[in-house]
C-alpha cells in the first residue's frame, strides 16, 4: 500500500469541504480525481502532501515512499540552464560518477603499489561502487534526460537556456520534466494537460501508461483520463465516491448507481410504509399486539437506504438558428496567413483550402502557432490575409465565441452585458438566460472582470445562444469549463442542426461532436473524415501506406500522405537511410549493453580486481563503452524523433 485515508474531515470556519471521506492507493494504481470546480479536489491534494492539516481523521503514508507534486510556483531554480536543472535530479548518482572517477585515478597513480593492500581495497571499493552505479542505470542519466526533454516538447529549445527567460508554460511543462525523471512512488498531477500540444500529450500518455508508480491524476481531459486511469475518485457534496474504470466507465456506473439505489429506497419506502400501517392498525388490538411490536422493532434494526440526491444543476444550452442558409457555406481558397506587424511580423500558414457544406461540423486541428485561431479570425475578416481568397454564402449568419473572451466588456456586470447587446429583452428574460448558464443571484451583478474564467465562458456561451448564428465558429470552447459543462456543450451541438467549424484540442469533444477533422500542417489542409480517433486511425494508415511504397518503389515518385504534394527521391532516400539507421543504432545499443553487463561481471572477480593491469584495463573499457552507449542513445533518441 502507498497511501490510506481513514474518516478525513476538512471544513473551513463553518464550511464543511471534505466529510468522513475514506480512500487507499495501492502500488501502481491508476486513479483520476474529479469534481465540479469548488467541490474540494485541491483541498484533498493539499492534505494528502501534507500542506494542509486534517480536522480530523488520519493520512498514513508507506514508509519510503515519496510523493511528486506539481506545485504552482514550479520549484525550479531560475538561476539555473535547463540542462543543469535537470541533472539536479540525479545528484547522488553523479556523486558515484564523481567518485568512480576518483577511484581510477587513484588506482592508475605510479606511486601506488599495484600489488599491496591499498590498491586492493581500492578495487573493491570501486567494483561496489560501480555495480550500484550501473543498477542506478547512471550512465544513461544524460539519455533519460534528453528523451523526457524532447518528449515534453523541448527538443528545439538548447539546454543551456537560463530558467528565468522560459514562459511561465515552459516553466510548467519544464517543472513536469523534472517531476518525471524524479519517478516518485506516487505522482500527483494537477491539470497536467494544460497547454500540451498533441504531440506532446501523446508522449505523454504513453509516458504515464508504462509509470512503475501510482498515478493520482485531477484532470478536465477526459480523453486523457480515458486512456490512464482505472480507478475514478469524485468529489461531490463533501463526500468521496470511487468507480471501478476509466471515466467513460464511470459516467455510466453512476448512472447506474443512481438508479439502483432509487429503486432500492422506493421499494423499502414502500416496505416501511406497509409495516407502519400494520403497526398504527393492530398495536392496540390485544390479537395482534405481540406482531405490531415485532414490526416497530423491526423498523428499529432497519439499515435505512438513503434517498439518492439529484445531480448537481447543470448548465443549459441550445443553438438555433432562424434562416437556412445556401449549401454551400463557406469557400476558402490558396489562403495564407501571417500575424504581427513590420519586424515582429510572423508567418504561419500556405496553402489553406476549406470547402464547408451547410451542415458540416468541422473540427480544426494543428500545432501550436499554426494559424487555427487566426485562420477563424480572417474568415470573419477581423484580421487580413496574405494571399488568396474566401466567400461566405447567402444567407450566412456567423456566431463567434472567441478563446480568450476578449468581446466581453470587462466594465460591465453580467446582466449589463446581456442587456446592451439586446435591450428589447425584459430583465427576468435577462435573468433567464443568464440562469440558463448557472449566472444567478448576486453573481448576474458583479463586473465581468471579477468573474472566474467558467464563469465568463458560460456568459460567453449565453450571448452566443441569443445571436442565432447557423454557422458557429468556436475557438476552443471547453477551455475553462467543468466536465459536466462539457457534456452539456458537447450535447448542445450534437443537437445543433446549424454548421459549426472549431478549432479545439478536447480529444474528447473530438471524438463526439464533428465528422469532420481537418488538420493544419503550416502548408496545407490535410482532411479525415470521422472523428479524433478516426484520425488517428487514417494518419497511421496513410503513413503506412506510403512506407511501403518507400520499400517497394524507393526511386518511383509517390504521393507523400501528408502534406498532398509529391516526395523528391532525395526525401525517399533520406527516410530509407534514417531507417537502415534506427535500426542498426538499435543493434548497437544492445550489443553496448551486453559488453557493459559482462565487464561489470569481470571486474568483481578477484582474478580481475587483484591485477592492477588488467583491472586498469577492464575499468578503461567499461568507462568506454558507457561513454559510447550514452553517445549512441543520444543518436537512437535523434533518429526516433
């Protein structure tokens, strides 16, 4: 066992957050931790590192064990490169590194006698000392390193980067880094998810996926719950309920839950009801008393099923429209983008061409700084294009729901916001709408700019519903929402009979709400049909198809798969070259291995370490070997890329 919770209670002055809650992780347990914002998460977190002291109840964590956490202000030492930062992690291995090199200097020294007893107890310190080095795997110290660096999307950025110049999302995701390659017992993240590109969240996943540790995830990516965690743990009305499953799963168990347990409390409401009835009728009647008290005693030992509690109150949203528009909707040809002004001016993006269908739910994909969220503002011609063209249809009327809220007047309170935008409307229908996203009470009066960003999203998402747009163009629009927020959006456009085009990274959302995904590569627009996981699907099987027509026709011109132009045959060759490559690195690297296991063999033998030639010798090619193996990984980590 990592770690148990027994009858823990937290309250804040008169607030109860956390009540009676009980939980345990074992050894590499999966665990996703979720609940509406508010509901208590950062509290348990905060509790269980030990940041924060229970009212009540007990954490007991295992001996030895330790537990990383992500915290906000990232730990990190400004002052340091990255490279440096990272190779804080592993002080005590290098301590050894440090000292093995001190051992061989001393063992190699003239003035020693090679054959007396000091230099003896020197090669058996150093035989020691070496086989924990290797079992510390210290010689692939700097290729863990460069592997988690790339994964976690540093592979362009040089590691003698000073801290205190990186972004504070470069600061987080280099934070993470350093987390990963310290491999606690238990890991602890928080919204690891943030700001991660696809490429960088696969990586991740697949990190995460083979973790010797256990995982405590809190997390809004549903996606990325589905594909690690086994176990949900939910925080809802200060209580702690846990789900068998991923969170697919674990949507469907609590309904099922609930429904069982609806069913049990009416079926005993009725059982109590009929041996109370027995009892108000017969308890006075001399015949049957002895049977009315067995009842009321009966009553008395009954374990009472409690009455299930209503979900908590979503958020309601609905999309119309009042006028169809043509078929076809949008047109966008040859388009190229830019943003910025005289030197500060970057280009993004060649190539775009868009056909959209009345109807179509088209999802935009692409890295970051590809020009998804410029691309929408250019075709509502809030910025200019470069070159090309793009025309909208008759009868189009676009809705917009901007990713950073900018459209919001910050000076306004909510109900002002509506309110200006349609002054026809009577207050309680303000207040309706308003009502309709969860803004009620005194919050329908506080200024845009005290809002919390769920809060500004939703009133983001309430004047979109009163411009009855039958197009939508939505730039990333789960960002800031809650996971039963989600499902509600997600379930508003599934329903929306209008055309909606978004640009999201919600793999989720992906999954359920287009037919459509179309990826920005920088130089085009390559199209899948279906959604995030059908992607998936026809990017692997054209980046097979086209490897194969590498092996079979390597000097035959063939359509590259992604980009919709044609591979040179110099391209052709350099691909077959960085395969013949990979594979004999691989070959290299385990023949590397093997050598290093079997000079670690030879040097505790007493034949090896009581001959100072041959020890010096067998020490030599050890350290050289190490040195080509970190040399070689290094190689195999460029070549995988």
């Amino acid at each position: 066992m990592v770690l148990s919770i027994e009858q823990l209670n937290k309250s804040f002055g008169a607030n109860a957050v956390l009540e009676n809650i009980t939980a345990k992780i074992e050894d590499g347990d999966r665990i996703g931790l979720i609940g509406v914002n508010g509901a208590g998460k950062s509290t348990l977190l905060n509790l269980i590192i030990g940041d924060l002291q229970a009212d009540s109840g007990t954490i007991a964590v295992s001996t030895d064990v330790n537990i990383g956490f992500l915290r906000q202000n990232s730990g990190l030492s400004s002052d340091h490169t990255i490279w440096e930062e990272m190779r804080s992690v592993f002080h005590s291995v290098l301590e050894m590194e440090h000292k093995l090199r001190a051992l061989e200097k001393q063992m190699a020294s003239e003035n020693l006698d090679h054959e007396g007893e000091i230099y003896r107890v020197l090669a058996e310190e150093y035989a020691v000392l070496d086989e924990r080095f290797s079992k510390a795997e210290g010689y692939l110290v700097d290729v863990k390193i460069r592997t988690i660096l790339n994964g976690m999307g540093f592979s362009d950025k040089p590691v003698d980067t000073v801290i205190q110049t990186l972004s504070g999302g470069e600061k987080t995701r280099l934070a993470l880094a350093k987390l990963l390659l310290e491999q606690p017992a238990l890991l602890i993240l928080d919204e690891p998810t943030n700001h991660l590109d696809f490429k960088t969240l696969t990586w991740l996943e697949e990190y995460l996926s083979g973790y010797k540790g256990a995982l405590l995830l809190v997390s809004h990516d549903r996606y990325f719950l589905d594909k690690l965690v086994s176990d949900i743990w939910e925080v809802e009305r200060h209580k702690l309920e846990t789900y068998k499953g991923n969170y697919s799963k674990y949507v469907l168990l609590k309904k099922e839950r609930r429904t069982r347990q609806q069913k049990e409390y009416e079926l005993q409401q009725k059982e109590i009801a009929s041996m109370e009835d027995f009892v108000a009728r017969n308890l006075v009647r001399a015949s049957t008393t002895k049977r009315a008290q067995s009842r009321i005693a009966a009553l008395e030992r009954m374990e009472r099923v409690e009455k299930p509690q209503n979900d908590l109150k979503a958020a309601r949203l609905s999309f119309s429209f009042d006028r169809e528009p043509v078929k076809d909707v949008l047109m966008v040809e040859n388009v190229s983008l830019s943003v910025g002004k005289g030197e500060n001016r970057k280009h993004l993006a060649d190539g775009i061409n868009l056909h959209v269908e009345r109807g179509n739910k088209i999802a935009i994909i692409g890295a970051n700084g590809v020009g998804k969220s410029s691309f929408l503002k250019a075709v509502l011609k809030q910025i200019p294009i470069d070159a090309g063209s793009f025309y909208w249809g008759k009868n189009v009327k676009t809705a917009y729901y901007e990713q950073e809220l900018r459209g919001l007047d910050l000076g306004k309170t909510a109900l002002e916001e509506i309110w200006s935008r349609y002054p026809q409307m009577t207050e309680h229908q303000v207040r309706s709408v308003l009502g309709s996203v969860l803004l009620t009470g005194e919050a329908v009066y506080k200024k845009v700019s005290v809002l919390s960003g769920g809060e500004k999203a939703k009133l983001a998402f309430a004047v979109l519903m009163l411009q009855r747009g039958n197009v939508l163009l939505l730039d990333e629009p789960t960002n800031h929402l809650d996971l039963s927020s989600k499902e509600v959006l997600e379930e508003a456009l599934q329903e929306y009979e209008g055309t909606v085009l978004m640009v999201s990274h919600d793999r989720y959302m992906l999954n359920r709400v287009p037919d459509f995904i179309m990826e920005f590569t920088g130089s085009g627009v390559e199209t899948y049909k279906g959604g995030y996981d059908d992607y998936l699907a026809e990017k692997e099987r054209r980046k097979n198809k086209t490897a194969q027509q590498l092996e079979q026709k390597p000097n035959v011109p063939a359509k590259a798969a992604n980009t919709g132009g044609y591979r040179t045959r110099q391209q052709k060759n350099e691909e077959i070259k960085r395969r013949q490559l990979l594979k004999e690195t691989e070959k290299r690297i385990a023949e590397l291995e093997e050598q290093i296991r079997l000079l670690e063999e030879e040097i505790t033998l007493p034949q090896v370490y009581e001959n100072y030639v041959l020890m010096g010798e067998k020490c030599k090619e050890l350290d050289e070997a190490k040195q080509s193996l970190s040399c070689i990984m290094e190689e195999w980590v460029q070549l995988s890329e």
